[in-house]
C-alpha cells in the first residue's frame, strides 16, 4: 500500500493518495465479480496486497488532526510550529546526551536508512523516528514500507490476532486515541519520560508493522489459494466448453439466422438463470444474486433409494442390537465389579478372622502350656508338702515318744528316792526347814494322787509346787534339802550303808539334774504339742480343700464333653466319697488330651482352609494376569481397529469421490440428452423453414446448416464416446475398489479367525474378570462387525453393478449375525455357569463362615474352662502361699526354740558350775 499527498486540481488543499495492489491471479475476479458490486471494491481496496494492478482512492487531510485511511491505518501531520519545536529539542537533547544515548539513536539512524528513500536527505527527527510520516517539498506525505525490515524483526505476541484494534503492549501503556497526539505527550513530558516514551512508541510502531506484514502474508496466502480454486474453475469451465463445442459441431444450421451454442437467447428462462454465463455449469451468478441450476435427477433410481432405504433400517436394527449389548455389556461390567467387591470384602474379612483365629489359638496353646505347667509345678509342691507334713508328724511322734520314755524313767527313779528317803528319815528331821521340800512334795503327790493321774501329770504337778515357793525360802529349801543328804550321808552305820548313800546322793543328784532339765523342757513340749495340734488341724482343713479343688478339676474333666455341647449350667460341688489324686490326674490329663486332638483337628481343618485361600489366590493371581494379558491384547486390537477404521473411512472418502463423479458423470449426461433434445426440436423448425425457402441463397444456407448439422452429429457422437470413456473409467475405478475391499475382507476374516481364537482361549478361564474381557472383546468385535457392515451400506452407494454384489454381501452378514447371536447365547450361557459358581462360592464362604462361627463357640467353651481352671490355680496358688507363710513361720520358730534351748543349756551348764562349787 502506497500514500501519497498532494494537491487535486478539483479541490483545494491537500488530498491523501491511496494506491492498493491486487495479486495477479485475482484480475479475472476483479474483472468479473467485483465489477457488479461496489461493496466488493471497498473491501478490495482496503486490503493491503502485493500486485501491479493498483485502485486508488483519495482523502482529505488537515493538519493536526487525524484521517482515518482504513480500519487499521489513521494520518496525522503534524503542525509547522510542532514540527519546528520537536526538530529543535531533538537537536538540543542530541548534543547533551551521552554515549549510550547516542548508541540508541544510531540504531534507529540505521534502522531509519533501511527504510527510507537514499535520495532525500532526512531530518534528525526522521532518523530518530523512520515510522512517523514526512512532508516532502511538493506537499506528498509517505509512509515507508516495511517490506525491506521484515525479517529483522520478530513476530510479536498480537500479529495474527483477529483485534481490529490496535495490539495492546502488557509492558507498556497505550494510549492512543483518535482525539490524541503523539507530538502531545511528547512537549508535555521532561526529557527521560520522553525518551522512555519514544522508545516504547517505537516497539508499539515495530508491533504494528509487523502486523501489518502478517496480514499481508495471510492475504497473499489467501489470494494464492483462491487463485488454485479459480484455476481449477477455469479448467472446469474450458473443459465444459470443448464438450459443449463438440456437441454443437455435430449439427448443423437449419435457418437463416444464425446461432451458437453459448448464445443466451437460446435456453430462455423465467429467472434468466441461463444468460451471460456459459451452458454447461451447475451453478451459476448474476450480479448480486445467484441463481442454482442443479442438472440430473438425484432421485430418478427409486429401486436404489429403496435399497438404500432398507440397508438403512437393518443398519439401525444392528444398532439397537448393538446398544442393547453394550448396555448388557454395563451392566455385566458392573455385576462383576460389585462381585470382585464383594470377593475382596470377603476375602479381607476372612483373612482378619483367620489372623484373629491364629493368635487365639497361639494365645490358647501358649495359656494351656503354661497353665499346664503350673499345675504339675503345684502337684510337685503339693506332693512335697505332703512329704514334709509325714516326715514332721513322724518326728512329732518319735519326740512324744522319746519325752514320755524320759518322763517314765524320771518319775521312776524320782519315786524310788523318795522311797529311799521316806525309809531313812522317817523322823522328819528336816521339818523345821522352812518350805517344803523337792522329795516331800514328790511323795506327798505320789502318796496323795489318785490312782487315775498318770507319772506326767504328777511329775509336772511336783515342778509346779516346787516352782511356787516363796523366792526367799529357795535358798533355805536347798540349804535344807543338803543338811538331809548329808545327815542321810552320815548317818549309815556300816560301809555297806555309805557306799549305798553315796549312790543315792549320786542319783538324787542326777533326780535333780533330770528334774530341773525336764521343768524347762515341760513347758516347752506342751507348747510345741499345741501348736502341733493347731497346725495339724489347719493342715487338715488344707488337705480337705485340696481334695474338693481335686474333686472339681475331676468333675471339670468328666463333664468337658457336656460343655462342649452347652448342657452343664449348674455349679460343681465337690463329691461324698474322696478322690485319689493319681484318679483325678489322670481325668485331667484326659481332658487335656482330648482338648489337644480337638485343637490338632482344628489346626489340620485350618491348615485345610489356608490351603484353600491360597488356591483361591493363587487362582485369583492368574485370573490377575489373564486379565492383564487379555487387556493388552485388547489395547492392540483397539489400536489395530483404529488403523482400520481410518483405511476405512480413506476408502469412504474414495467412494465419496467416486459417487461425486458418478453423479456429476449423471448430470452431464442428463444435460447432453436435455441438449440434444432442444437441438432436435430446433432442428425440427430449421428443416420446416428450410421446406418454405425456395431461393438458392436459402439452399446455400441449408447446405451450411446441414454441414453445421453433420458437425454438431459428430461433436455429439464424440461427446457420447467421451462419456462411455468416462464410464468406463469409472467401471475401472469401481473394480479397483472391488479389488481393495479384497485385502479388507482378509482383515475381517483374519480378525474373524482371531476372535475365535480369542473366544477359545476365553472358553479355557472360569473367573468373573475373564467374562468381562470376552464381553469386551465382543463388544470390540461387534464394533468392528459394526464398521464392517457400514461400509458395506455405504458401498452400495457405488453403482448399480455393485447390487448383486451387495445381495451376497447381505446374505453372508446375515449368516455372521447368526453366528454372533450363537456365539451371544454361547457367551450368555456361560456367564450364567460362571453366576453359578460364583453362587456356589458363596455358599462355600457362607459354610466356612458357619465353620468359623462354631469354631469360635468351641474357643469359648474353651476359655470358660480356662477361666475355671485359672480360678483353680488361683485358689492352689493362695493354699500354696498360705503353706509356704506356715512354713516359713515354723521355721522360724524351730529357729527361737533352737536358740532357747542353747540359752537352758547355757543356764544349765551355769548350775553345774555352781553345785560343782557348792559340793566342793
């Protein structure tokens, strides 16, 4: 686009120049269609292009103010005054800026150079600015090109919008308006807003122009692509014209006045659709309007369009079958989803069931054990206790025996002195001592007890009386009792006498001993048989606790198969007659073993069940893996179909063009026949007005017409022999696609082979996710029947030779309708098998679970006997503590009585001492 300014000789003032190309190959549009309207011609003359042919238009400018040259191009000149003061503070600012300011200018000076004309001498203001308009000396204002900067500058973000706008920089400001100026902004900024703001105009300017050229390329792209179509029309209409040429040279005038084929007064019609456009086109336009002449009957093959028509019907039967089994297809999906819910719900429930089971039998085996051994630790202590009880009440017995034997032999040689005593002083001397004596109270207990008192009692009768005298008349006492043994000692008369005093003294002597020995040991034994007696009872109450707990764990063990069948409510009690303990150990070690087989046969039933969910897994894995294959492989037959589905709708395309050809072929042969028609009816007349000429210009001018005539035959006969030839082309493009449908019914047989081979290898899996991968590949397979069968409706679009072709077509897809629906019913069929067995697994899950259920009631039963048993040990537990405190207990006063009786022999040692003293 090229402006220009000068002054018009019709107007005063200046006027604005504008000169817009058209592209080569649009002349003959311009020439014919934006001829007839003027609205075409505006909008031609708007758009930039890049041709010899120019349009121009002019326009008035002031300046100072804005001209609008099109939609996205506005002028304003600037003022004189505005000029004067930019050029003079640009000079100004030119010499105080520095050397980076200087850089910048020279890059836009050279910018500047490329763009603007090398014979005229630029201002310093168009070299800072190569995008502002310049006035030259006659008054002509231009606009550089950016034809030469194109490909320096970069495309930018708005270059191929569609904005009528200007493009709006996100870095920057815009401000233009239509009432706003450059050079405004320009005075009323300081001078960095100045350069800052003329250095963002110059990227708004750069953008601009770059979108300038953009929309120039886009228009020339647009004009080459029109001028292909044109071409392509042109080549239509010549090749239109040889035919139409052809048939008129067939024929010749008949009639004086003359006519060719292409004149518009011979096909005359209402809406003048015929009239300066050529014979043959199907569409034609006049002016603004456009009338449509469509040439041939499209529905003249009512057999066809029957065809069609039923084709069409079955298409949709097949496709309401399809949607049916692709909704059954669902909802099958979906059962078998919810099933494989269900699978894994029950699948996790039995598996925490089986871990519960596990630690409570871990947890039973681990608490038996133990409780086990505590029992056999309790009847190895009890065991001892009892030992110990028998040793300690034999040693008991052999002390009571050993004492009395002791008590005897005292008491009888206490009563043979006292005998003695009795007979050698009889005076009673020893009256007169105060406090009675040791030998006196053994004689008077002797003399005066009856005869019902045993030695014992009188013994400890004779240490009581003793021990009761007054503590000043003990001393006197001995001192008493000593005079008597030695007026006994001196008194004899004979040796005999003294030898046999010396003995008795000697014997009282030890009496004494005995007595005072035998004194600190009375009390002492009388206590130990106490304590002895309350233990032993203690012990027996112990001993008849231990037999009801024996008695209970018997009855527990007896009574274990009623609990395992939840007959026994009422409370043990322990039985009349007594229970050897071997008889009990050996019912509870019945029990206990009974318990264990029952434990063992839960075990091998759970090693059983474990065995079984492995196989459920192991089967469950495969199916996995089946599952996962079988997606694969439909992921590549999807891909496959993919493959074929774009050959297919390529070889629809093809048809598409083919039945265009076809139809065009139609018309044009419907047009010829319409032609040759009216060619005969004028004919017709040209012979009748040939019967009604007589002169010989009027034979002459028959014999041109019968020429023209003979022409116009032979151009027809070579129209018609072009239009077999075409047929037969299309013959030949027919059969060509015949032989391409070869390789696809290959491929549909080929995929035929593999959806059964797919189908056998589905018949070998029995798991629910293999029956929704067969319902997949069917519902693959039926799409791909699906495809089949239309593009085998859509080949009946081909030609009329195609028809038997179609029939047998028909025939065969019937016969693989009925082989899907076997195979359908085969599929339903064994999907009901596979809702069977997925039945009988539940009702196997529903037994194990009953299983299950009364395994847990045997586990109860089992830890209500261990808590029985546990309360048993608790209660074996407490009685063993309780023996082990008695225990503990007489040790400790074994311990005290040990250590008295070191103290009495100490004391006693003391009073040997002292009689040794005494008796020396």
């Amino acid at each position: 686009m090229i402006f220009s300014c000068g002054i018009s000789g019709s107007s005063p003032g200046r006027k604005l120049v504008v000169s817009e190309n058209l592209p080569e190959t649009l002349r003959s549009i311009s020439a014919q269609t934006y001829r007839s309207s003027p609205a075409s011609a505006d909008s031609t003359g708007s758009s930039p292009s890049r041709s010899s042919s120019p349009a121009v238009r002019t326009a008035d400018i002031t300046a100072g103010k804005w001209t609008r040259i099109s939609s996205r191009v506005s002028v304003r000149p600037l003022t004189p005054s505005e000029a004067d003061s930019v050029v003079e503070r640009q000079r100004r600012r030119g010499r105080d800026t520095s050397t980076s300011k200087g850089d910048l200018h020279g890059s836009v000076v050279n910018t500047a150079d490329c763009t603007a004309h090398p014979s005229t001498k630029r201002s310093r203001m168009e070299d800072h600015d190569e995008t502002r308009s310049s006035i030259d000396a006659g008054g002509t204002i231009q606009i550089p090109s950016s034809d030469s900067v194109k490909e320096l500058i970069p495309e930018s973000p708005g270059s191929r919008s569609n904005y009528g706008e200007f493009y709006w920089d996100t870095s920057g400001e815009n401000n233009y308006h239509n009432t706003s100026s450059f050079e405004d902004d320009l005075l009323d900024f300081d001078r960095g807003a100045a350069v800052a703001r003329l250095d963002r105009t110059q990227d708004d300017l750069n953008k601009f122009r770059q979108r300038i050229d953009n929309n120039v390329e886009q228009q020339k792209e647009y004009s080459e692509m029109m001028a292909a179509l044109q071409n392509k029309v042109h080549e239509y209409r010549k090749h239109i014209a040889e035919l139409e040429g052809k048939m008129v040279s067939a024929r010749r005038r008949q009639a004086d006045d003359g006519f060719t084929i292409l004149d518009s007064n011979v096909f005359q019609d209402t809406s003048n659709s015929f009239r300066d456009m050529e014979m043959w086109s199907p569409a034609r336009t006049r002016g603004a309007t456009t009338n449509v002449v469509l040439a041939g009957d499209p529905n003249a093959n009512y057999e066809m369009i029957a065809r069609l028509d039923e084709e069409r019907r079955r298409a949709d039967e097949y496709r309401m079958q399809w949607e049916n089994e692709r909704a059954a297809k669902e909802r099958l999906e979906d059962e078998n989803e919810r099933l494989r819910r269900e699978f894994d719900r029950y699948d996790r429930e039995y598996r925490d069931k089986e871990r519960t089971f596990v630690n409570r039998e871990r947890n039973l085996a681990q608490y038996l054990s133990d409780e086990q051994k505590k029992m056999m630790d309790m009847w190895t202590e009890l065991q001892r206790v009892r030992k110990q009880f028998a040793d300690l009440k034999e040693q008991t017995e052999r002390d009571l025996d050993s004492q009395r034997n002791e008590f005897n032999r005292v008491l009888r040689s206490v009563s043979n002195i006292t005998r003695n005593i009795n007979i050698t002083g009889g005076d009673g001397g020893s009256a007169g001592v105060s406090g009675p004596s040791l030998a006196a109270l053994l004689t008077d207990l002797i003399s005066g007890g009856s005869h019902t008192a045993t030695y014992d009692s009188t013994i400890i009768e004779a240490v009581k009386r003793y021990r009761d005298r007054t503590g000043g008349a003990d001393a006197a006492a001995d001192r008493s009792l000593l005079e008597e043994l030695k007026q006994i000692r001196g008194t004899g008369g004979s040796e005999g006498d003294a030898e046999l005093q010396k003995e008795l003294m000697l014997k009282y002597e030890e009496s004494i001993e005995r007595n005072i020995e035998l004194e600190s040991k009375g009390d002492e034994s009388q206590r130990k048989i106490a304590d002895l007696e309350a233990e032993l009872r203690r012990v027996k109450e112990k001993l008849n606790d231990a037999t009801g707990a024996l008695m209970k764990i018997h009855e527990i063990s007896q009574d274990s198969d009623k609990l395992v069948e939840g007959k026994r409510t009422r409370s043990l009690s322990p039985g009349k007659s007594p229970l050897p303990p071997s008889e009990a150990l050996r019912s509870v070690r019945n029990a206990l073993r009974n318990k264990d087989n029952d434990i063992q046969q839960l075990e091998r039933k759970l090693k059983i069940s474990e065995s079984q969910v492995k196989e459920f897994m192991t089967k469950f894995e495969t199916a996995d893996d089946t599952r996962r294959r079988l997606d694969k492989q439909l992921s590549d037959a999807k891909r496959e179909i993919d493959n074929q589905q774009k050959n297919i709708d390529e070889l629809e395309r093809n048809l598409r063009r083919v039945e265009d050809k076809l139809r065009a072929s139609e018309s044009e042969r419907q047009a010829a026949d319409k032609a040759r028609k009216f060619l005969e009816e004028e004919l017709a007349k040209v012979q009748a007005s040939y019967q009604k000429s007589t002169t010989d210009d009027v034979r002459k001018i028959r014999d041109e017409l019968d020429e023209q005539t003979n022409t116009i035959v032979e151009e027809h006969k070579n129209r018609i022999t072009e239009l077999t030839r075409r047929v037969e082309n299309l013959v030949r493009e027919n059969t060509k696609l015949k032989t391409d449908m070869a390789p696809l019914k290959d491929k549909l047989r080929d995929m035929e082979i593999e959806y059964n081979n797919t189908l056998r290898r589905l018949e070998e899996k029995a798991n629910l996710d293999d029956q929704r991968n067969r319902n997949d590949v069917l519902a693959s397979e039926h799409d791909k029947l699906t495809s089949d069968l239309d593009n085998a409706l859509k080949s009946t679009h081909l030609a009329e030779q195609q028809l038997k072709e179609l029939k047998g077509q028909r025939d065969d897809y019937q016969k693989q309708k009925d082989d899907l629906s076997r195979q359908l019913f085969d599929i339903r069929h064994k999907f009901e098998t596979e809702q069977k067995t997925v039945q009988d697994l539940t009702k196997g899950e529903s037994r194990f679970n009953d299983e299950i259920e009364k395994l847990k009631q045997t586990i109860d039963d089992y830890e209500r006997q261990v808590m029985l048993l546990r309360r048993t040990n608790d209660e074996f537990d407490t009685t063993i503590k309780n023996l082990q405190g008695k225990i503990t207990q007489l040790e400790n006063e074994v311990r005290s009585k040990t250590s008295e009786v070191e103290k009495l022999n100490d004391l006693n040692q003391k009073l040997q001492k002292e009689k040794q003293d005494v008796m020396k």
